[in-house]
C-alpha cells in the first residue's frame, strides 16, 4: 500500500540516534509498520520530527499518508511542519483580547487556517505603521477562546520581513482596526539549510 511507502520512506529519514521524551526511535515505527499500525506509525513519526531538524521530504510524505488516511488535522500539521522547514519557524505566546473588547466573540480556529494580520515593527518609508500577514497555528488545542492565551506558531505571508524578529519581541494581532490580541516570540528559527 502507498501509505506504507510513504511511511517507511520518512522513517528511513530519521538519523540513528534520535528518540522520542520517552525514548521511541524509528526502529520502533518499523515495528508498528511491520504490524500494520499505521496511525500509530504516523504519530510516532510526527513525534519524531520535532527532535531533529527534519527535511522537507518527511513532512512531504508524511502529508501525504495523513491525508491517504484521511487524517484532516495530521495532514495539515505535517503540511504546517515542511511550510516551516522552508520558511523558518517562528513560536508565541499568544493573548486574545476577551469578547467585547474586540470584534471576536468566537474562537480563534487552531489548525493554520487564520491568516490575521501582525503589528511586527515594521514601517512604510513615510514611518506609517505598515502590518504583515501570518498564518497562526494553536499549539495543543483545536481552537483558541477570547480572552485566553496559548502558545503559537506562525506561518508569514511574506517570510523576509519577520527575520527581524527576537525572542521577547512583543507584536500585535489585527484582524480589524482594533488589536485583537498581543503575542511575546519565544522562538525565531532561520529556514532548514536542508529545504
């Protein structure tokens, strides 16, 4: 099956040596390969892919094992995940105003599909405030309720003008005239010299 391809071909990516918090490697994937556990294989290879700087290859295939399983969020994360080994990673903590302070009065979608606009410093010529586009992906939860905070990933529109970015570096979240939220980085990551 093309799915098995696809997720040996990833786990073949992965170095000798690295391992999961509790110490899964991918000899462990083969054996659930071996088994057909091939949801479990996936995760385990997700899992995987945050211990090394992984190439975009992996993430390709496993994109596209998700989606042969028709794991909608597995899919878009893995997509999410080679997105950022050819942009860069960029992580925040993320505070939405409560409902009533802004337009908001629904949760913030997690899965990398807002694309608001971002208050990161930037200046037109004239010294105008000028704002720049990032997709935002929730980390550990589906959503994200107003007036809540959790950290963040973000996925620029145009990469280049958030290179200036530095953990601590506080920038502001619009989705219309008024700020809908403020973010703190915490992480800044250069695109992988492997895209």
């Amino acid at each position: 099956m093309d799915v098995v391809r696809m997720l040996e071909a990833a786990s073949l990516l992965v170095p000798a040596g690295v391992a999961t918090s509790t110490d899964i490697t991918a000899c462990d994937v083969w054996d659930h390969l071996a088994h057909d556990e091939w949801e479990v294989a996936l995760g385990l290879l997700q899992e995987l892919g945050g211990g090394w700087t992984a190439p975009p290859g992996f993430w390709d295939e496993l994109e596209l094992a998700a989606g042969m399983l028709g794991f909608a969020r597995s899919r878009a994360w893995c997509s999410w995940r080679g997105a950022e080994t050819r942009e860069g990673v960029i992580r925040a903590e993320l505070f939405l105003r409560p409902a009533g302070e802004t337009f908001r009065r629904t949760p913030v979608p997690g899965a990398g599909v807002l694309r608001p606009m971002w208050d990161i410093g930037n200046r037109t010529d004239g010294g105008a405030r000028e704002l720049d586009i990032a997709r935002l992906w929730v980390e550990c939860a589906g959503d994200l309720a107003p007036g809540a905070q959790a950290p963040v990933r973000l996925l620029p529109l145009t990469a280049a003008r958030w290179r200036h970015l530095r953990p601590g570096d506080r920038i502001t979240l619009y989705e219309t005239a008024v700020a809908g939220g403020t973010a703190t980085v915490l992480e800044v990551h250069p695109p992988s010299a492997l895209a």
